[in-house]
C-alpha cells in the first residue's frame, strides 16, 4: 500500500525522503516521486518515476535542490494505472500546493466535476489529484486551515501530507483511517506512514488519532482536532525497534532473512511470557480483561491471510486447551456476516502489522457489537493495538518481507502460550501440566534451528520441482491450518498455483487432480491424533502415482517408504507441531520462487500491509 514520507529540518531533504522511501518499499509499490521546497520560495521541485526507487534515486542523480523539506511518496494504485503521471505528489492548479496521500477518496468523481467546472485541469487519473485542487482552492495563505477545509468535503479514508509553495519550512499532515506516525528529532521533524521509515532517524515517535492535524516545523510538532482546531496533547513514544533490525544483512532477501530470526523470536516470546517457575503470565493485561477471559462464552478469533492461518490453529488451541467454544473467522466475511456476538464474548485479532483495515473494520464491529476485545499484534503503536480494549504482543520484530515468516512463527507461539494461560485461569489445566508444556516449548528456539541447519532436503526438493505450476498442501488438525500456509506462502512469491487442503477432504474432490505429474506436499508429524489417518492419505496419492513431499519426525521409516522427497523435523508436543512443520514450507516457497527469480521481498500485485478493504 502507499507509503508517505515528509520531512522538515535543517538537512538536505531528498536524500532522507529518499533514504525513508526506502524504508517504505516493502509495503508494496508501483512507482515513486518527492516534491521539495528550497527557502527562496522559487517553487516545488517535482520528481517522480514509475518502477523501483532506484529508477527516482538515477533521476535525481546530481540534481542540486538544495532543499530543507519535502514530501514523498510510494504509490500503490487504486485510481488510475501505475504511471509516472499518476504517481504522486501531485500539485493544485497553479503549482502552490503539493500533496501526497494514502487512502481512497470515495467521492472523488463529484468532487472533480465541482473543480473542473472552475476551472482545474487534471493531469492524472488519481483520486489524489482532487485532494491537491480541492486544497489549493481554499489556500490563502494558510495551509492548515486549507487541508480541514478540504477534509470536511471529502469521504473515505486517507493520510495526507502537504506543502505549500509559500510555506517552506512548514509540513502539514491529516489523517482517518490510514496510519500517520510523526518522528520527532532534534531541530527536524518528520511524518511517516510507519515508524520503519523513521528509525534511521529517530525512535521517538508520536502516533496520530483518527481526525487529527499535524503542523511540522523545524522546531515544533502542533497536534490539534481537525474539526476545530483544538491543540491536542499527545505522548512521546519510543520505539524499541532499530534501524539494523529493517536492513537485510548479509542476506539476499529480507525473507530469508527473517526465516533465519525465528529461533530469536521464539526465544524472546518465552523470555517474556513463561515465568522462571515455568508458568504463563501477560502482564499486559489487566484484572478486568482476565476476569472477562475467565468467564468468557465463546471466543472468536479475526485475522486474514497468514495471520488467519494463526487463527485457525488458535481456534483448536481454545477449544482443546482453555474449552472456550471458539470460532476462527477471515476479517474482510465477519464484518459483513452480521456475527452474532454478546458483551460475554472475547474477539481476538491477529495482526503483524495492526494496520490491515479488513481486520480494523472487523474490530471496530465486534466493539460495537458489545464484545471485549484483545488484538495480538506486532506492531507497537499500530492502529489496532491502540484501539483493541487490550494487546498481547507478538516479539517479531520488524517483518519487511511481503510474505510473512517470523511474525507467523510469533503468534503460533503466543497462541499457544495464551490458549495455555486462558486453561489455567478457567481451571481446566494445572499449573504442573502448563509447567509440562513450557518445558517442551523452551526447546522449540532450538529444534527451529536445526531444520534451519539440515534445509538440503528442501533444496533438493525445489531443485527438482520448481517448474511445476501446480501443488496440493495437505495436512489435518493443528496441521491442517499450515497446509493452507504452506500453498499460501508457494503461491505469493513464486506465482505457482498451490492450494491447501484438509487431506481428509482430499476424496472430496481434489483426489481427481493425482497423476505422476502432481506434487503433493504432506504434513505427517508423529504423535498427532491424526498420524495414521495422513499416512492413509499418502497411501491412496502412491496408488495414484502422485509426487509426495513429507514433512515428517525424524526417522520416521514409515513417511520416507511413501515420499519422494522428506523434510524432517524434530519430535515435539503436538500443540508445538505447527510451529515446526512451518519453517521447511517456508523454505521450500522460497527455494522455488529463488529458482523461478521472482521478487521474493516485493511480489507483484503485493502490499505488507493491506490498507484499503
Ligand atoms: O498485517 P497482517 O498480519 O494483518 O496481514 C495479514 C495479511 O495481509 C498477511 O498475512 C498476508 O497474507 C501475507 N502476505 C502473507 O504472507
């Protein structure tokens, strides 16, 4: 989705919008611009490209501005083709007003009629172009005053960030809806769509509500009500993340890079929420959200893509752990199912980046359906960590790679750790079975590491199959979720069609597709309920002839005499199982989609975080 930079500050502003465009890139993009004012007032410098970043960075190759603010832009198209015309800042009629935005402008059409019938002439096929006319026409000097006008005439949800030609040293930005974190610095300011494009700059960060107005100057950061203009007074924040956490490293993809951190991530999960003594506790919370969870009727768990994929594992995890009858929803078909929820119920979001606005749009209906609310969430600050009645944090760390890995890992993890915490304090599990359980999940940091030492198998794998255009994924139980994340994490970033199954229903239907050209990917660790059911399963794919690809306990003889090929994993609890069968499907996606020379971290048509509905 579209990532927003602004600056304001006594440095050369293009190579930090540059430098923060940068930071935006794995949100997903078409094409990329900046607009800068030096102090003589002489007029925007206007620069924008269609592609990657580096096609702007050669462009602006030697171009002296000499400018001290600036906005820019990574533009994810909505209205209009990705074009260099098309992208933004965009300017108002006579050049005096300059506009970058994120967010869908709902009646752009009628808006645009009212400005050409006096007098604008669009360049662009942009909603954002209206914003840019539509704030000109009422500036007379005052920029701030110019965007609340602008923003009571316009509906949908957007951040904006503007300049005026008249105005150099001062950056003015607004926001509903769509995320806005302003990053403040010392005799410079800054204003972001996230907080990754700030951290090379500063970690002290103020986050904007919904129908707030920021004014930047050199000096100063004035928050006040965009309605009125009442000053509001807001927190410093400071962000624990650092800046080496968002780079790649040594490694050739930030995927990789991340699949590679998962021991971390789980290690950092356990520190914080097992005790020495081995039991759980989420300190976040409080006494009223416990004693809710302890009463609670029935839980439903919210999330889309990979963190549905969570869910789905969550929801067997509450019912078997905590006995909280649970259902797992995708957010974009809850909030328009009219779910029936009372004030006894708990809504669980997931969300990597607490900004996915299917799964803000299904928060806000729980809320106002009556039910408590807990988002588990990775993003510090995020709009849905701010505005859940409680948060549980995943301990991902800064997840760049479109596709998701460690956060996916993080909230298995705490998934599961919470289900077991829920157990406890509804007295369906002892303190000495949860202290059994933690002792099996302090092992996981390194049982993730070995199959991250042993990938040969995937490699080989891949090696041999990566011209295929077609898998199954199939697995069951607390396996069945990773089934559909297997085939998810294929298809994103190797545009190979892949589809996850519950193998159970595999003589349903997709039984039909086995012949010897068919790879079918299957996750049979030991000691699941299920394990004789799946070996079953793999039988009738040999009858057919079928490539089978395992995901199997060490020396499981029964799963290689199947398989054609064997990823193995370390023996775990079955609740844990998830945890590991994931990481050799992450890998074999990313092998494949390396040997297809796909854009790993960028995938087309992708966003990280998916911002419109
Ligand atoms: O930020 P979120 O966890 O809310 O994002 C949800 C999905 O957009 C995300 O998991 C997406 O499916 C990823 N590309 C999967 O790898």
């Amino acid at each position: 989705m579209c990532g927003i930079i602004g600056y304001v500050g006594g440095r050369e502003a293009v190579p930090i919008l540059i430098k923060g465009l940068e930071h935006l890139e794995y949100r997903g993009y078409d094409s990329a611009g900046i607009a800068c004012l030096s102090p003589d007032c002489s007029g925007f410098f206007v620069c924008k490209e269609q592609g990657k970043i580096g096609e702007l960075k050669a462009r602006l190759n030697g171009v002296p501005t000499q400018a001290n603010s600036g906005i820019g832009h990574t533009r994810w198209a909505t209205h209009g083709a990705p074009s260099k015309t098309n992208a933004h800042p965009h300017l108002g009629q006579n050049g005096r007003v300059a506009v970058v935005h994120n967010g869908i402008i709902e009646n752009y059409a009628e808006l645009k009629s009212e400005l050409k019938r006096k007098g604008c002439c669009f360049k662009s096929d942009t909603d954002t172009e209206v914003a840019a006319h539509l704030i000109e026409s009422y500036y007379h000097g005052d920029l701030g005053g110019a965007m609340r006008r602008a923003a009571a005439r316009i509906q949908g949800f957007f951040a904006f960030v503007a300049m005026a030609k008249a105005e150099p040293n001062r950056v003015c930005a607004l926001k509903r809806s769509n995320p806005l974190v302003v990053g403040v610095g010392k005799g410079e300011n800054f204003v972001a769509s996230d907080v990754s494009a700030l951290l090379p700059y500063t970690n002290k960060v103020m986050y904007l509500e919904d129908d707030e107005f920021v004014e930047l100057t050199r000096e100063c950061v004035n928050v006040s009500r965009l309605k009125d203009g009442k000053p509001v007074r807001k927190q410093i924040a400071t962000v624990s993340w650092k800046a080496e956490e968002a780079s790649k490293g040594d490694f050739p993809h930030f995927m990789l890079k991340e699949i590679f951190e998962q021991p971390a991530v789980l290690r950092r999960t356990l520190q914080t929420y097992v005790k020495k003594t081995g039991g759980i506790a989420f300190d976040t919370l409080d006494r009223k959200v416990k004693d809710h969870v302890k009463r609670t009727g029935k839980i439903f768990v919210v999330s889309c893509g990979t963190a549905y994929h969570a869910g789905l594992v969550g929801r067997y995890l509450f019912e078997a752990y905590a006995r909280v009858p649970t259902e797992a929803h995708v957010s974009s078909e809850f909030r328009y199912s009219d779910p029936i929820i009372s004030k006894n119920d708990t809504a669980v979001f997931i969300t990597q980046s607490g900004e996915t606005a299917d799964t803000l749009a299904a928060l806000r209906e729980a809320k106002r359906k009556g039910a408590r609310t807990l988002a588990i969430v990775n993003v510090a600050g995020s709009t849905i960590a701010r505005e859940a009645d409680a948060v549980v944090y995943t301990l991902a760390g800064p997840e760049i790679g479109v596709a998701s890995t460690k956060a996916y890992l993080g909230q298995l993890l705490t998934l599961a750790l919470f289900a077991l915490y829920v157990g406890g304090l509804r007295k369906r599990l002892s303190q000495s079975a949860i202290r059994g359980f933690t002792r099996e999940a302090s092992k996981l940091p390194d049982k993730v590491r070995e199959i991250l030492g042993t990938s040969e198998s995937v490699d080989s794998a891949a090696g041999a199959l990566f011209t295929k255009g077609n898998f199954l994924f199939l697995g069951r139980g607390y396996n069945f979720p990773n089934a559909l994340e297997g085939a998810l994490k294929l298809k994103e970033i190797s545009y190979a069609h892949a589809h996850g199954y519950a193998a159970g229903e595999m003589k349903h239907g997709p039984i039909a597709l086995i012949d010897e050209t068919q790879p079918v990917v299957c996750l049979v660790p030991k000691g699941t309920k299920t394990y004789t059911k799946m070996l079953s399963n793999m039988e009738e794919i040999l009858a057919r002839r079928g490539i089978i690809i395992s995901i199997a306990t060490k020396g499981d003889r029964a799963v290689q005499r199947l398989s054609r090929h064997v990823f193995w994993i370390p023996d775990t609890l079955e609740i844990f199982s998830p945890i590991l069968t994931a990481v050799p499907l992450q890998l074999f996606a990313y092998k494949i989609a390396t040997l297809n020379h796909r854009d790993v971290d960028q995938p087309r048509n992708l966003a990280k975080s998916v911002t419109v509905e």
